[in-house]
C-alpha cells in the first residue's frame, strides 16, 4: 500500500471513529429518552389509580414539586408541540407516549444496524492499516 493510500485510510478510520462515537451519543440519548417516556407511562397508570380530591406533590421542574389536589383522574393535559396544549383522556395520552415508544424502539434498531456496519468498516479500515505497516 502506498503511503499516500495509507494516508486516506487513516484519514478515512478517523472520520469512521468519530462518526460511530456521536451515534453511539445519539443512542443514548435515546435510550434515556425511552427511559423517560416508560415513567410517563408507568405515571399514567398509576394516576388512574388515584381518588379524585387526594392530595398530591407535582413537579413544578426537575426536583421542585407543589403540593395540590388531584381532581380530575381521566384526563391530562398534554403537549402537543409548537406550545400547544390539549385535554386528553389517560387512555389517549398513554397511546401517544406508546407510538412514541415505538417510533424510537425503531429508531434505535436503524440505528444499531448503522452502527454495526461502521463496526465493520472499521475492523476491515484497521487491518488494511496493520498490514501496510508490516
């Protein structure tokens, strides 16, 4: 291999490398994102659960709750997007957190697919460059 191919491949690794590090970023922000909307689901159904006029804690921001009474158990209100917000039944809003899901869980396997061929490239780039030193 000539030094300047072996240049392009190491050029071409080094892309590869850090290509596959911001997917693999991009994974876990998924997976958390999938860990957050598993609660909301969990919160769901547990709010069901819940008589109306029972004293509760909501979070106000991340670690920050209010005290204040539940009084209404069938319906929540929810973000649509673009500030948008609209009364929903728990049953309505718990199948728009389960298309989510499965909007991601699809995602991730696209995903995961990707970064298994950039694996492979990377192997192959890597033993090009091992036998061009030798």
């Amino acid at each position: 291999m000539t030094e300047n191919n072996s240049q392009e491949k190491y050029l071409e690794f080094q892309t590869l490398n850090q290509k596959l590090g911001q997917m693999n970023q991009e994974l876990n922000l998924m997976e958390q994102q999938l860990m957050e909307l598993k609660i909301i689901e969990e919160s769901l159904i547990n709010l069901k659960k819940v008589k109306p006029g029972t004293k509760t804690l909501s979070s106000v921001g991340p670690g920050i709750f209010a005290e204040s009474r539940l009084d209404n158990n069938k319906e929540v209100l929810m973000n649509i997007g673009a500030s948008v917000v609209v009364k929903k039944s728990i049953l309505s809003a718990k199948t728009t957190i389960s298309n989510k899901v499965e909007k991601i869980n699809e995602l991730m396997k696209q995903l995961q697919k990707e970064i298994e061929s950039v694996n492979g490239n990377l192997q192959k780039l890597s033993r090009d460059l091992i036998e061009s030193e030798r």
